[in-house]
C-alpha cells in the first residue's frame, strides 16, 4: 500500500523523463546531419598576397603554381584533401626539406628520411607525384604557403564552400515538415507537462485545505486518504483531450514521413552532394547515357555510376574545381559519394529496366523527360500504377525480330482487331508488377 503511494507520488516525473528522451532524441538526430554534411565542407582559405613579408609578387607566382599542381591534394589550411592539409608546413619542415620532398619525394622516403617515411606511412603509403619544378618555383610555392597560414582567414578560397553545409539537411520539404512536426510534439509534451503539474498543485493545495477543516464528511475523509488518484486523471477531459492531440499528432507525422520519404512526387529534385549536371554532361558534351548508368540494358536497376566511372576524365578534367576535389576526396575516404536518389518506387511494384530499354526499345526521355537538358536531375513521370498502365495500355510491343512474339501476334490479331499493345501480352496482370 505504501509503496503504491509513493509510486503514485513520484508518477509525475514520468512525463518529464518522456520529454527529456525525446528532445535528447531529437537532438542527436540534428546533431548527426550536420556531422554528416560537415564533411564534405572544406574550410580553408589561403591569404592574400604580402602579409608574410615576402615578396608579393613571388607569393603570387607560388599561388599560381600551387593552385596548378597542388590544390587537387592539398588545401593550405588544416583539411586533408587527398594528403594533408599544409597549414604551417615550413614551421614543421626546413626550406630544405621541402623542396626535396615536392620536387621528389619518393626519393626522399627511400633514402630513410624520418619524417618523409613518417609522412609517408601517415597517409596510407599513397605516393606524391614528383614536381619538375626549379628551386625559384619551389620556394615562390612555399612562400605562398607560409603566407597563407600566416593570415587563414583572409582571401579568397578555392575550395572553400560553406554554402554547402546543410544544404540537403531540412531543405527540403521533407525536412521543413517533419521538423515542424517535431517542434509542435515537443510543445505539446511540455503543455501535458505544465498541465499536470498544475493539477498536482491544485490537488495539494486542496487537500492541504480540507485537512485544515476539521471534522470531515466521509467523502472528504476518502478524498484525503486517496492521494494522487490515476483513474482521475484519466477520466479529465483535459488530460484526454491532449493525449488524443499527442497521438494525433505523432501519427500525422509519421505518415508524412512515411509517404514523402518514398518520394513519390512529380518534379521531386533533391539537390546532390556534387553539383553534377546532366545538361553539361549529356547535353553539351553528349556523352552516352550507359556509358555512366552501366546496367540500364543489361539488368533490373539502373546503376548510378561509382567515383571510378568520374575520374575516367576527372583525373585530367577541371582538377582544381572544388566539386571535383569531392570526388578526389571520396575515392581517398574510400566512400561511395552519397547521390540522394530521385526515382523511388515502393518495395510492392516490381519495374525492370532492361525489359524497357533493351526488349521494348523505351527510351530514357519518355519516362525520364529532356535528363540532358537538366542541371539537377528532378522526377519527371509520376511513378504510379495508373502511369505504367495507361503506357501499357497504349504502346504496342517491340514485336520485331522475335519469333516468341509474332506467334502471340497472330494469335492476337484473330481474336481482336486493336493493336498488339503491352497490355494484350498480360501486361496489365497484377501479378507481372506484384509479386
Ligand atoms: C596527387 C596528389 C598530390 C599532389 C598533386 C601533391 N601532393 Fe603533396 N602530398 C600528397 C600526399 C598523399 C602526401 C602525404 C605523403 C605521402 O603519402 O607521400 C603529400 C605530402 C606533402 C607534403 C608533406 C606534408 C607534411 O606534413 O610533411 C608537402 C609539403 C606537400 N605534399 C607539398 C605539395 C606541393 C607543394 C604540391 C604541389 C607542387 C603537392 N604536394 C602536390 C599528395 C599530393
Ligand atoms: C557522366 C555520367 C552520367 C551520364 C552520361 C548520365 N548520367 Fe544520369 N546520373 C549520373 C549521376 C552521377 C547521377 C546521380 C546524381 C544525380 O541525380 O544528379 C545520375 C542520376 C540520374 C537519374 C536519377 C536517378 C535517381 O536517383 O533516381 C536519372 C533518371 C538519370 N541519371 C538518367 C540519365 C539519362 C537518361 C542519361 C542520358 C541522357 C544520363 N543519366 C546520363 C551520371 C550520369
Ligand atoms: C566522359 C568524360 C566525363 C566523365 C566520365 C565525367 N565527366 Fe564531369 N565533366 C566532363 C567535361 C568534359 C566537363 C566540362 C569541363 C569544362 O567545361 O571545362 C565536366 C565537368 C564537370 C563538373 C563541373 C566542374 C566545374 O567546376 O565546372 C562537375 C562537377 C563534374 N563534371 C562532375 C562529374 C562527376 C561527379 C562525374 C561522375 C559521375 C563525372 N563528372 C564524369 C567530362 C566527364
Ligand atoms: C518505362 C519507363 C522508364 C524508362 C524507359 C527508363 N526508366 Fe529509368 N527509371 C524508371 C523508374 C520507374 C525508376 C524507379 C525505379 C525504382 O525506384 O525502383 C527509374 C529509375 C532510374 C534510375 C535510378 C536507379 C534505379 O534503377 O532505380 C536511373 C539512374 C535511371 N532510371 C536511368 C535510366 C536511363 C539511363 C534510361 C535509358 C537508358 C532509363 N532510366 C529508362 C523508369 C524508366
Ligand atoms: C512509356 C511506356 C511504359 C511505361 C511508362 C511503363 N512501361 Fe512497362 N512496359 C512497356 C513496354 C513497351 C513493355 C514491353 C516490353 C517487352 O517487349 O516485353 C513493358 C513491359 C513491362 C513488364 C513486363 C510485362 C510482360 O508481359 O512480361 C512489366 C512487369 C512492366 N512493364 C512493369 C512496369 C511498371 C511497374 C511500370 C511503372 C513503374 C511500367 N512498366 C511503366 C512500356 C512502359
Ligand atoms: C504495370 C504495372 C502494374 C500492374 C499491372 C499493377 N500494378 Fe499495382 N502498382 C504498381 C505500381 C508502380 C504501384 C506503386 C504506385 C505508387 O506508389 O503510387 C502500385 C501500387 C499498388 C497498390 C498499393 C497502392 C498504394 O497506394 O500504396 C496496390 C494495392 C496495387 N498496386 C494493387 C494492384 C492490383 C490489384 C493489380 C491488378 C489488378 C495491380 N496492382 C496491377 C504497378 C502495377
């Protein structure tokens, strides 16, 4: 009986722990995001020209050189491109040293140099290109380093691209409402909370009251023994009301997540983590659309291309670009670049592409609309069941050349008079898209 009672007593901490958890949760969860686009932000910024005491000019002629043939691995502040960031090298290294070491530094790690080896093993025994360069050039290079780590926060910056932090974090619609969701839940948890409280204080200080009274009615008597009473608050319609809202609420919001996260919508165009544009690849240069999407004719999914496919020409193509160095970074971090998909059918639909591309001889643009006229790839065609069966319905097979089909053909032209459409091979079963 006691311990019922102060169970009952300390019950009204519950709601508190519950909101600690969820704004925590809710936190961690933010805090993860921007870890995760954090990464792929470089800060750094080399200075401008003459607060080192060198020679402006030289500082000049180093930044040239360097954005020439150093700024596709290095930054010049503390971020590691593909080797390490060169921020106060010359206070770590000797002049010396230095232009040893870039103009060939292999040889230097062979000869068993300390730090060259040290340098060496640090960066995954990945090997740094020799520089033909003279000493002048060598030492216009290092003076453009030690100028720039002398004022990091100055000039511009090539690879410096803050804007991008966050962007495909909460940009979205998607975000914006399921962050309006949870703001709104977490209101309402913390009106419960004040609620209750308030009740409690009531309670008490009614009770306090009626102790004070002196001879009690029996159903006073029982009021003062029954202490904090849970089939009470219950029955408030108060208390009823904002629980229904809170569930409400938390199912609103994970439909909505359910159902947008699926990403059926029409003109979805998520931005990329690569500024990767299909009119400047497809369109101005004309490169085939298989010769990135490998898989389109030969299986199910078509592939989205691997860092490896790039760097085919990115390893001689606008190598200073900082959307390239991304990929440069990816393939050093040994990590897939994170595209965020556009096209998304649920699990239930089964849709294969070679059968489209290569058997039915569908062309990309008919589903997938002008893809080489676009900067970001955005959902064309509306994905849904009416979309493929209205195609079905109305497109005749690719019935060339294929002797399986001309009998069906024949067969189909006896029996009706319409066209040989997709539908009339059993296109429209539900079991060829449900399994
Ligand atoms: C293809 C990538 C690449 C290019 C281009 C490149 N480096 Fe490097 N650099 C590396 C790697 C990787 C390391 C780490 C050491 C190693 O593994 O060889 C490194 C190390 C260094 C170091 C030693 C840093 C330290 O902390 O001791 C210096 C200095 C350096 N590079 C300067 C340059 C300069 C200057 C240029 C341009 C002339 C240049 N690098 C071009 C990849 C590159
Ligand atoms: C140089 C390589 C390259 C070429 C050529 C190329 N693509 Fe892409 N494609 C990509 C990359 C990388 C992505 C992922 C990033 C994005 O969505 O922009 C992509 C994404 C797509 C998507 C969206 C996939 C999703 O997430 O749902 C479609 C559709 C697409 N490409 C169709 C085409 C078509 C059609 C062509 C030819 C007209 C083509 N692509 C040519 C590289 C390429
Ligand atoms: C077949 C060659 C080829 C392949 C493969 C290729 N690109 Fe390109 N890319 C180019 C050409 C050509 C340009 C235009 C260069 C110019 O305008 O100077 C370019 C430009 C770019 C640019 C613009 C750079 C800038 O800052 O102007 C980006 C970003 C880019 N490509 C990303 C990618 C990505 C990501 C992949 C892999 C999915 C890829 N490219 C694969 C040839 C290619
Ligand atoms: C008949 C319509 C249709 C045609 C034709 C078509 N696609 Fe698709 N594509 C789709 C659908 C539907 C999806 C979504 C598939 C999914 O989510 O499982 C998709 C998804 C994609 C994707 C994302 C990866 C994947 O497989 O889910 C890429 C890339 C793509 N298509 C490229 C192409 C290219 C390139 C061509 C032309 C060679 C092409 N598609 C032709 C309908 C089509
Ligand atoms: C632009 C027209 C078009 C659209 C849109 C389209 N299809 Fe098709 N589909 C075809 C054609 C043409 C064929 C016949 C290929 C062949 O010759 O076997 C086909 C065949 C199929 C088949 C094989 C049917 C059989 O009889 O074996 C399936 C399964 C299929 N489509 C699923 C889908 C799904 C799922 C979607 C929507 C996500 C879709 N299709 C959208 C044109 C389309
Ligand atoms: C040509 C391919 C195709 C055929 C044939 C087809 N479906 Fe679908 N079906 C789809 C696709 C694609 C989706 C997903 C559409 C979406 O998410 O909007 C879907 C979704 C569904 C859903 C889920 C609806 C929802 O809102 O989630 C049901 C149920 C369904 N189909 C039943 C059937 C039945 C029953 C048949 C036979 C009479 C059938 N389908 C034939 C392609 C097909």
């Amino acid at each position: 009986m006691i311990s019922c009672k102060k169970r009952a007593k300390y019950a009204f901490l519950l709601p508190f722990v519950f909101a600690f958890l969820f704004v925590t949760s809710a936190f961690a969860q933010e805090q993860a995001n921007v870890s995760e686009t954090g990464v792929t932000s470089g800060a750094e910024a080399p200075a401008a020209a003459g607060a080192g005491g060198a020679d402006a000019g030289v500082i000049d002629a180093g930044a040239t050189l360097f954005k020439n043939n150093c700024v596709q691995c290095h930054s010049v502040g503390t971020d590691v491109v593909v080797g390490p960031g060169l921020q106060d090298v010359h206070k770590r290294r000797s002049e010396g040293w230095l232009i040893k070491w870039i103009r060939n530094s292999s040889a230097l790690i062979q000869s068993g140099d300390k730090d060259a080896v040290a340098v060496y093993e640090q960066y995954s025994k990945q090997q740094m290109p020799s520089f033909a360069l003279s000493d002048d050039e060598l030492k216009a290079i290092i003076a453009y380093i030690k100028d720039a780590s002398e004022a990091p926060t100055t000039g511009p910056a090539p690879d410096g691209n803050p804007g991008q932090a966050g962007q495909n974090v909460g940009t979205d619609a998607i975000g914006a409402v399921s962050g309006y969701m949870d703001l709104l839940l977490i209101a309402l948890v913390l009106v419960l909370i004040v609620l209750v409280i308030t009740l409690l204080i009531i309670a008490s200080v009614l009770k306090g009251y009626l102790k004070n009274k002196g001879d009690l009615t029996g159903s006073e008597q029982e009021i003062l023994e029954q202490r904090t009473n849970f089939a009470n608050i219950y029955k408030s319609k108060a208390v009823r009301v904002i629980v229904g809202l809170i569930f409400v609420v938390v199912l609103v919001d994970l439909t909505i997540d359910k159902v947008m996260g699926i990403g059926i919508q029409q003109g979805y165009a998520p931005r990329q983590p690569i500024a990767f544009s299909h009119k400047l690849h497809a369109g101005d240069h004309q490169i085939n659309c298989n010769y990135c999407h490998t898989s389109v004719y030969k299986s199910e999914k078509a592939n989205i291309p691997s860092a490896n496919i790039c760097m085919n020409c990115h390893s001689q193509i606008q190598k200073e670009s900082p959307e390239i160095k991304k990929i440069y970074r990816a393939i050093e971090k040994n990590q897939p670049i994170e595209w965020v998909r556009v096209h998304n059918l649920p699990e239930l639909a089964y849709f294969n592409h070679s059968q489209h591309t290569k058997v039915g001889g569908v062309e990309c643009q008919t589903c997938h609309g002008p893809i080489e006229t676009m900067e970001v790839v955005a959902q064309y065609s509306p994905l849904t069941m009416g979309w493929c069966i209205d195609c079905h319905r109305n497109t005749p097979l690719n019935t060339q050349g294929n002797e399986y089909y001309d009998n069906l053909v024949k067969l189909h032209e006896k029996q009706s008079k319409g066209a040989f459409v997709v539908a009339s091979n059993g296109g429209t079963e539900c079991s060829k898209c449900h399994f």
